[in-house]
C-alpha cells in the first residue's frame, strides 16, 4: 500500500494537494505569528517603551539563530523532498539525519559566540543606555537555549518536507501554547519582565523540540534519522549546503538589514525603534500566512521536480500564486483600512501609536509584492536552482534594501527609512517572476531523467 504523503505529493489532485499541504503549514504560521507577537504583546502591557524597544532592538540576533537553523532545515528539506520523488529512501534518511547533527553542532557553536557577541551587536543596532540591559539579558537567555530554537526550527522543516504537514503544525502549537501561557506568569507574576519573556520562548521552543523527536521515533516518518545513516557524505552536504546557503544568507542579511534600520531609527529616539519594532511585529501577520502558503507547496514543487513531473509542477505554481494574491487583497484592505487600531492592540501609548500607523500606511504596499515574491523565492529553492535562489535572497535583504536604507533615510528621513522595505520587496519579485518564467519556459512537461535510480519501494517500517 501507497505511504499516505507519497500519494499526497505524487497523485492527489493539484487543488486538494495544495489545500492539504498548505492549509497546516498556513496555520502553522498563524501559530508562528502568535509566537512572533507574543513577547511584545505582554511586554507592552507593562506600558513601558524601553523594554519593548528592547525586545524588538533583539530580533535581528535572534533571527541570526534562525538563519543558521536554516542552511540545514531549508537547504535538506529541498533535497529531501527531491530524493523521496526519486524514492530514494535511504539517501532521504541520511539527508535528515545529516541535517539535524549538523544542525545540534552549530547550535552550541552559536549559543557561545552569541553571548560574547552581545554588546557589540547592541552597540551596532544603536541600544542606548536604557535599552542595553534588558536587551543583554533578553538576549543571553535566548543565545543560552540554543540548541532548543535551532533543532525545532530545521526539523519542522524537514518534517513538513516529507509530507507531515498536520504533524509540523502540530508541533510549532505546542511551542506557541506554552508560550503563551507562560509569558504572563513569568513577566507579571514572578515580575521577570524581559527576562521572564525569554525563559518562556526558550521552553516553548524546548518542548516543541521533543514532539519533533517523538514524531520521528513513530514509524510514520518516511525519512526518520537514526545513528546508522550518520554518514556525512560530501554530496548530501553539498546539496544542502547549495540551497541552505542562499536561503539562510538572505535571513542573515534580512538581520542585518533590521539591525541597520534600528540603528538607523535610533536617531529618532528609543520611541521610534519601540513602534518600529511593534509595527514590524505586526505586519509579520501577512509575512507568515504567505509564507505558510510557499512552504506549504514547497514540498509538492520539489517532489514533482524530482520526478520530472513538470506538468503538474508548473501547475501547483500557478494555483499557488492565485492564492497567494487572494489573500494579499484581504490583507492589504485590512492594513490599509485600520493600522492604528493593529497598532493599538499592542500598546496604548499615543506616541507610538502615532509612529506605528505611519510605518504600516508605509508597509501596506509591499503586501501583494510579498505575496508573488514568497511564491517565486520558494520555488526556485524547491526545484534546487541554488544560483538564482542565491541571487535572489541577496537581492531582497541585501543587495536591493540596505542601500536603500541609507539612500532613502538620507535624502527623505523617517519617511524614506520606512519605504525602504516595501521598494526592495517590488524590485525583488519582479526578478524572481522573471527567474521562475524562464526557467519555466524551458523544461519539457514530462522528462524522465537520466542517471536517476529506478524507483524504490518504500521500506516496511515506513510502509
């Protein structure tokens, strides 16, 4: 009998396929965007500006964990889901048990580099005196739970990637859930404030972590690690490494294009970074549900590209980037139509109220641009294109938006800061579409492939 996820991937009809692997994976970034608000939502209810700044001024080394999880969770879920649609199930298990060790290595490499990078990056995002504190010890909790962050975050990858979308989902609401019941009792009760804020990431993402690994001691798992396929040949790393790169250096240049936009903002006064963190936490909600939709088809687009099954590839693209746009329009009416109230569900200070509104009114272009531009960005990752992916994650975060930065902060101010993001997210998708169509254009609808193994049946403790 067919594995589930296999019949999924490979002959479910495109629709349902896409609904089936992108409805989780949208939730699951509903969940991540719950995650993502929380610790400002309960800091912002202590009413004081300084430690929301702190937390905010903290994401871009936060993101940097991100981003290092990254190279082994995107970079081996692209090339898992292209070995399970050659049934390769063998190299499909060394690829993930090669990512998680890589990934557990890496993590305590940067929770140590992390702490005593701490002061330099406050001092490079501008912290002022008031901000440093909290944001150093906001900052040194998170670094110090490490290798919980970084597992949970490459393995939902690779959980997703196999066709586990409900099971990925299931273990970023744990996380979340326990954050948030958390939140409250260390920030208030115990009166930790920032402190308490990090303590309940760390455990949330902790226990997410472990349903992960409980997933893959079941025997539903198609690629499950184990000790024995511990190998780390040259090619898996290879083609991790050729996807995961680019992915991860455009998140290690979205962070250091934020740490320049804070540093940046810091000019204006600690208010100014405190409602430009709020109104960034806020405009995540769209950001995540366009990106749930990408990941979501990431998964059908490698496989069907692995098993040159170009037909349908192109199709989920296609139905892929209606969606996406569908939900731009709501989106970009609800921001358009009630920034200040989005704003205000965070914090009642009128000041960054005020600032918060104008950063959205500013934000609200960029949406239907992000929404094609995930699509793209996702789509060149899932069929292993690493050169234009790479081109592509510089571009955004990198090449295009931080000289825009500086160039628009220079000549037109606050305003200019702001408009950064949504100019460089136009630019970007429009080199992306441009990429996708051609690469499009020339491949065939259906080509078998030479030097691809004949298929191989799934084992029986996956059957």
């Amino acid at each position: 009998m067919k594995n589930r996820n296999i019949h999924v991937l490979e002959e479910m009809p495109v629709s349902r396929a896409i609904i089936y692997m992108a409805l989780p994976s949208v939730l699951s970034m509903l969940v991540n965007i719950l995650y993502n608000l929380t610790d400002t939502f309960f800091i912002g209810k202590l009413n004081d500006p300084v430690q929301v700044a702190a937390v905010s001024i903290s994401m871009p080394l936060f993101g940097f964990q991100m981003a290092i999880a990254g190279i082994f969770g995107s970079g081996g879920a692209s090339y898992l889901s292209r070995l399970l649609g050659r049934k390769d199930f063998k190299q499909a298990r060394e690829t993930t048990t090669t990512a998680i060790f890589s990934v557990l290595l890496a993590s305590i490499v940067v929770a140590i580099g992390g702490i005593l990078f701490i002061p330099t990056f406050l001092r490079l995002a501008g912290a002022s005196g008031e901000i440093f504190p909290y944001a150093t010890r906001y900052l040194t909790i998170i670094l110090l739970g490490s290798p919980c962050v970084m597992l949970k975050f490459a393995m939902v990858q690779l959980v997703r990637a196999e066709g586990s979308a409900r099971q990925a989902m299931f273990g970023l609401i744990i996380g979340t859930g326990v954050n948030i019941l958390l939140d409250p009792l260390f920030i208030f009760v115990f009166n930790m404030g920032v402190t308490g804020a990090a303590v309940a990431t760390v455990i949330g993402q902790g226990l997410a972590m472990l349903y992960y690994v409980f997933y893959y001691r079941g025997k539903n798992s198609l690629a499950r690690p184990s000790l024995k396929y511990l190998h780390l040949r040259r090619e898996i790393y290879k083609q991790i490494l050729f996807i995961g790169l680019p992915a991860s250096l455009g998140q290690i240049m979205m962070n250091v294009g934020n740490t320049i936009s804070y540093n940046l903002a810091s000019a204006y006064g600690d208010s100014v970074v405190a409602s430009l963190g709020v109104a960034s936490r806020v405009f995540s909600i769209p950001i995540f549900v366009f990106i749930g939709t990408s990941i979501g088809v990431q998964a059908l687009i490698g496989f069907n590209y692995g098993a040159r099954n170009f037909a349908r590839m192109k199709l989920v693209i296609r139905r892929a980037v209606f969606i996406s746009l569908s939900l731009s329009v709501f989106f970009t009416l609800l921001f358009a139509l009630f920034p200040r109230q989005l704003i205000g569900t965070f914090i009642k200070d009128e000041g960054i109220m005020d600032i918060g509104t104008m950063i959205l009114e500013a934000y609200v272009f960029a949406i239907p641009f992000a929404a094609v531009g995930m699509i793209m960005a996702n789509s060149l990752q899932a069929m292993g294109k690493a050169l234009p992916a790479f081109i592509v994650s510089l571009s955004r975060q990198g090449i295009i938006y931080i000289p825009l930065l500086f160039l628009l902060n220079k000549y037109f101010g606050f305003e200019g800061l702001i408009f950064a993001m949504p100019t460089a997210d136009a630019l970007t998708t429009m080199i992306s579409s441009s990429m996708v169509f051609f690469i499009l254009r020339g491949i065939k609808h259906k080509e078998p492939a030479p030097g691809i193994p004949e298929p191989m049946p799934v084992p029986a403790d996956m059957a």
